[in-house]
C-alpha cells in the first residue's frame, strides 16, 4: 500500500504555509532511536522489569487452529486471570486506571477488571516500519495542526512532540489497507434489553484502490463504506466518507443514501457531535474508532506516559460459540469475558477550545504505545463531570500484523447505558483483509446501486 506520491494536503496546504513555519519533524538523532532502544513505531522495547515485557517483535506465529478465515482463535486459552480489580480493591489500583474505570468499578457491584499476563503482541509489516522511519524526520503538521506534509503510510510521528501528534498517530494508524466487515452494533436500555443494528463496513485507503491515481484525491485519506444491513427498517441505508486529511479547509466529504426515499444527499452531520449511526444518541460521529475526525475544536495536550491496566488482547470476546445474550448484560458487557494487562499509554488531554462547541467539554485519550490505538477515552461533559467512558478490547489480527479492536464499549455513566460496537459472534464473514476496490466504487452515483430495501 504504499503511496507512489506524498500524501499533500495540495493548495490549501500551501497557503496554511505562508501564515507560518509548519510544526518540525524529529532530527535524525532522535529517528536514530527507531528500531533501537524504542520500537519501529516508538514505543520502549524495554520492558519495566516487571509485568511488562521487553517487545521482541510482537506475536510472530499464527496460532494452531486458526483457519484464515477471519474468525480468530485465542493464542493463550490456557492463562488464568491473575487477579481482579473490584469495589474491595480499585482504590489500590486506581493510579494505573482512568478515572473513568474506576467510576464504573464503583457505580455496578458486578463490574471488575480481570488482570491477565501481559503480551505485547502489537507488530506491523516491515512495509510501515519503513515508512514510519521516514516519516519520523519527513512529516511535520501545519501551522493549524489540522493537515500533514510529507506523509506516506505508516505512523507520521512515532517521536510525538505534542498531544496533536500523538491524536495523528490514532487516526492514521495502519487497518489492513483494505478491509471488509460485518459486524453489530448495540444500544442496551438500563436494563439490558437491546437489539441489533447489523452493518457492513468497507475501508479503502486511497493507495490501496486497485484504480490508485498519486495525482488525484491527494487531501484524501481513505475510502469508508457503511450498509447497514438489519433489522428491516433500517436495512438498505448507505454511509459514504471520503476522509480528508485537512478537514478545516476541506471538511470531510459524506453523503447517505436513505432506502426508503431511494435518494442520495450530502451528510454534513457526520462530524464532530453529529449523531452516530442507528446509535441511539449514544454516542456522536466522532466517537467511531474510538475518535475519528478534525481534530480543530480542542486544544490537545501531551500529559506524559504511564502504566495502565487496558483491555488487551480480548479474543474471548470474538469467540463464535458465544452468542449476544452472553456478552450484553445491564450497564455494560460481560467483564467475565474481557481481558486486562498492563501496558504503557501514552495520555493526551484534549480541552475545547474557547468559542467552539462540542458535547464533550474535555476529553482524556490513553493510547497504547504498542499500536497507537486509543484504549481509553474518559468524556466530560460541559460543567467538567465526567460522563462516558470509551474502551477498546483491543485484539491483533496475527494474520494480517493489524492490531485493531474486537469491540469498542462506550460507557454513559449518568444514564446507565452503554453503546457497544463490532460484534461479530453471531455474523457471518465479519473480516475479510486485502479485499479489491475501485475508485467508481466509493462515489455517490455508487450509493443507490449499493442500497436496498
């Protein structure tokens, strides 16, 4: 998937230019470090000489079983949780949680943390590496921050200066290239009662269209689909994003097509607070992959790193021989099925700007060093309580070096429920890596033809 060209947020980018010097890339002394004392990536390869190992490469072997299928089997069924972080035992713990884990701990008696061995099974191919070490002394954001300059794939800023770097590095973070899924969605009451949305996503970055033209679509990211295929009433609408890099000068281009009035139109409301799909109010647009979007409505700041109990390598919860009625519980999912170790995060505070609006007043991003994915996301709302809590039970699809998400939960701590996003033990094909598209295929005119009722 490598781009023939550099990624150019063109015109734009260059009159973003002229108001000033763009923000600098590492030296190439600091790059050095790359592969070194810290990862191809940047995370420390030295474990704490603890619970945290030394990273040797990440998970190298695909486990026995595993059919390549795109159904995944657990690489450690035989560990035992070690211990559990519960209402007896959170105050002990709760320097390596979020505020907001811990506020669920304390809010549901039969909420708890499983504390398993921790793997740093995170890798990518060696393509990325590649592409990450140049981009370590290449890439630089604008003056805005809100676009790049000089970058191909791979992470932009594996040595992140600032809490924008590090949010970049979460946003384009490598998925496959191209992928194909079909999961669920669910938006339980207080008391548990939920039904299914079905969708079938599709994610298309532009190097990877078989049709990839380096001269077109520079400002453009990647390619997101989105069917929605059950129940009935909603089956047939259509979600289509061509995701800019610049979003402040070129705002993300949506459109949707509605079934029932068999017409296609613009979706600027897919954006920043806009609703979610089928969500139910719980949870905005950008709270899709944890976060998702323009990052130009906050002021980002890098706090540091630390130690934190993450969900981690959650294959339990993938397993196709459990169905939804075991997963979805009142409050939030089962935790008997989650799995936590002790990783390190990079924790970045995004606070909203003065004059700009959003329902989230402040938000705490703690993101794994190992991947870059958002982990935890603690919300808060506009009079500075804290309001909901996102976490993705991440897991490392070891056949395609893409570590991702079994499903991500987002927690509404004032209402009691909760939204949670990727199920996959009851559908059919959920993932299928390396699928081939064209550009004709991600336009409106492509939308009616992909709808249905």
């Amino acid at each position: 998937m490598k781009l023939k060209t550099k990624l150019i947020v063109s015109g734009i980018l260059t009159a973003s230019m002229a108001a000033g010097s763009a923000y600098a890339a590492v030296s190439e002394q600091e790059a050095a470090k790359l592969g070194g004392s810290l990862t191809p990536i940047g995370a420390e390869k030295a474990g704490n000489g603890g619970e945290i190992p030394a990273w040797d490469g990440g998970l190298q072997q695909v486990p026995a079983g595993y059919e390549g299928d795109g159904i995944y089997v657990n690489p450690f069924p035989d560990e035992q949780e070690q211990f559990r972080i519960d209402q007896s035992n959170v105050d002990q713990y709760a320097d390596k949680l979020s505020p907001g884990q811990v506020k669920m701990i304390k809010k549901y008696d039969d909420y708890f943390i499983p504390v398993y061995p921790t793997h740093r099974t995170s890798a990518y191919p060696q393509e990325i590496y590649n592409e990450t070490r140049e981009n370590a002394t290449q890439t630089e954001l604008v003056p805005s921050g809100n676009g790049m300059e000089n970058y191909t794939d791979g992470v932009p800023f594996p040595v992140p200066q600032n809490g924008l770097e590090a949010i970049w590095n979460h946003i384009t973070r490598y998925r496959g290239g191209s992928v194909s899924r079909n999961v669920g969605q669910v938006t339980p009451t207080a008391d548990g009662n939920y039904s299914v949305v079905h969708f079938q996503d599709e994610l298309t970055w532009r190097a990877a269209l078989q049709d990839f033209d380096p001269e077109e679509d520079q400002n453009v990211l990647f390619y997101f689909k989105q069917a929605i295929t059950g129940p009935a009433r909603l089956a047939g609408n259509v979600l289509l994003v061509h995701e800019t890099i610049n979003q402040v000068t070129e705002p993300r281009r949506a459109w949707v097509y509605n079934a029932g009035q068999r017409r296609v139109r613009r979706a600027p409301q897919v954006a920043y607070d806009g609703p979610g799909t089928a969500a139910d109010g719980m949870r905005t647009s950008d709270n899709f992959d944890m976060y998702n979007g323009a990052p130009d409505r906050y002021n980002w700041e890098l706090v540091g790193k630390k130690e934190m109990y993450i969900p981690y390598n959650s294959y339990e919860l993938v397993d196709r021989d459990l169905d939804y009625d075991q997963i979805i519980k009142a409050g939030h999912i089962n935790q008997a099925l989650t799995r936590y170790e002790l990783h390190r995060v990079w924790h970045v505070r995004a606070t909203l700007k003065e004059g700009e609006r959003h329902i989230y007043a402040q938000r705490d991003f703690y993101i794994d060093e190992d991947s870059w994915q958002a982990t935890v996301i603690d919300h808060y709302d506009g009079r500075g309580e804290l309001w909901r809590v996102a976490e993705a039970h991440s897991m490392y699809f070891y056949d395609q070096k893409v570590p991702w998400y079994a499903i991500e939960t987002l927690y509404d701590t004032l209402s009691g429920r909760y939204l949670a996003l990727g199920l996959t033990n009851e559908e059919e094909n959920p993932y299928e890596f390396g699928t081939q598209r064209h550009s004709r295929e991600y336009t409106p005119a492509a939308l009616r033809r992909a709808g249905t009722r």
